[in-house]
C-alpha cells in the first residue's frame, strides 16, 4: 500500500514538472503562436513566466541590428511580434525556447577587445 502511495505522488510530481513542455508551439501564424504562449504561460509560476518572456524578447530583438530598429519594426511599439516569433519557434516547446534565446543572446554580445 505504501508502494501505491509513494508511486502515485511521484506520478503527479513529474506530471506537474514536465507540463510546460507538453506545449510544442505552433508558428504557422501569429494567432496560433500567441494562442500556444497564452496557454503556457497559464501553467507557468511566476518565475518562469519573467524567464520565458525575456526568452521571447530575446528572439525578436535578436532579428534586429539595434534595438531602435526593433522599436521602428512595426506601430505596435512595445508589443511582441508574434508572427515574427513564430516564425523561429515553431515546432520547438518551452525548454527549446529558452535555449535557442539564450544562442540568440550569446551571439548579440559584443566581444571584449583582446589586450
């Protein structure tokens, strides 16, 4: 009985931990991206949903040569591009996500000059 007790707990506990990656997103457009960010980020606690958010504006910013050009990007100033996002995600879930913003933000650093 024991057993049974301690199996069921463990089966929810690893249920909980791997639901934000159940969500592959689908970028075919950019209703159906912010549809599948929506319902992620209904699952996630708050420190996830800073994470994955910044994970997002990473990725757009990273299509950009200055962040003035992001800003002049469309009239949506402040906004998430979704279509643009979608574009990149598409078919990745919440772990690729994070990974792939933080190759993005990787390559947007400047080098140190070499003395």
């Amino acid at each position: 009985m024991k057993n049974i007790i301690i199996a069921i707990v463990l089966t929810g506990l690893m249920a909980c931990s791997t639901t934000p990656n159940t969500i592959v997103f689908d970028g075919s457009s950019a209703e159906s991206t912010q549809q599948d960010v929506i319902r992620l980020m209904a699952q996630l606690n708050s420190h996830d949903k800073q994470e994955f958010v910044m994970a997002l504006l990473a990725i757009q910013l990273a299509e950009f040569d200055t962040p003035l050009a992001a800003l002049n990007h469309s009239d949506r100033n402040g906004q998430m591009d979704f279509g643009m996002i979608g574009q990149k995600i598409n078919g990745l879930d919440f772990e690729q996500v994070l990974e792939l913003a933080h190759s993005k933000s990787d390559k947007a650093k400047p080098r140190q000059p070499q003395p």
